[in-house]
C-alpha cells in the first residue's frame, strides 16, 4: 500500500511511484496525447480529464504532506494544496511535452530538492518582490 507511513515525508511520497517498463510508458504517452487532443476538440471535457487523471495523484500528495504535517515534519504555515500539484504537473510536462516518463531518479530530485524545501520554506521568504 503506498499510503502505508513510512518515516519522513520523502520516503511516503516515493511511495506512490510505480515503475513501469517501456511498453507501459508508450502507452501512457499514447493515452495522455489522446486525452489531449480530445480536450482540444471538445473544450468541456478539460475538468474532467483533469480530475480523472491529476485528482487522486494530487489527493494522495495531499493526504501523506498532512500527515507530515502532523509528524512535524512540515511547519503548519506549509501550502500543501499548492506542493501536492508539483510532481503530478511535471510528470504531465514531461509526458505531453517532452514525451518521455517522469522515472525515479528525476522524482528523488524532485522530492528532495524542490518539494520539501518548498513545504519547509517560510512563505515570507518565497515571496517574490
């Protein structure tokens, strides 16, 4: 189970990755452009490939940022809602635009060097001006 806790928020986000051998990763790519160019075609259906695909990715970061959270792993002032979507979005970029699959190596760089310290990060210190 992916959601089952592990020990630091890093290890539970890893979690949920599934590697997956060539032949899957063309099939995802095939399905992710098809959905593309569907949405491209019939506008109204954005929601709901957004929801059906990005949606439980983006609840499951969710659920194991809190529960970091509430291991004090993260500060309470962390925009969670904000840091679930990042690794979700660049798997999306990675498939629609470069054509290639998010693989683990490059989501430990994303876990380890983006989304953590982005969660640890005083929100008075990110902010730009």
């Amino acid at each position: 189970d992916p959601l089952q806790a592990k020990d630091h928020a890093g290890d539970d986000l890893l979690a949920l990755f599934q590697p997956q051998d060539s032949a899957q990763v063309d099939r995802i790519l095939r399905a992710m452009a098809g959905v593309v160019s569907m949405i491209s075609q019939a506008p109204g259906l954005a929601e709901t490939g957004d929801y059906s695909i990005f949606e439980p990715w983006i609840e499951a970061n969710t659920a194991l940022m809190k529960r970091a959270m509430t291991r004090g792993e993260i500060p309470a002032t962390a925009d969670i809602a904000l840091a679930a979507q990042i690794i979700p979005s660049m798997a999306a970029y990675r498939a629609l635009i470069l054509r290639v699959a998010i693989d683990r190596d490059l989501l430990v760089r994303l876990v380890d060097q983006l989304v953590l310290p982005a969660l640890n990060e005083s929100p008075a210190n990110l902010a730009l001006g």
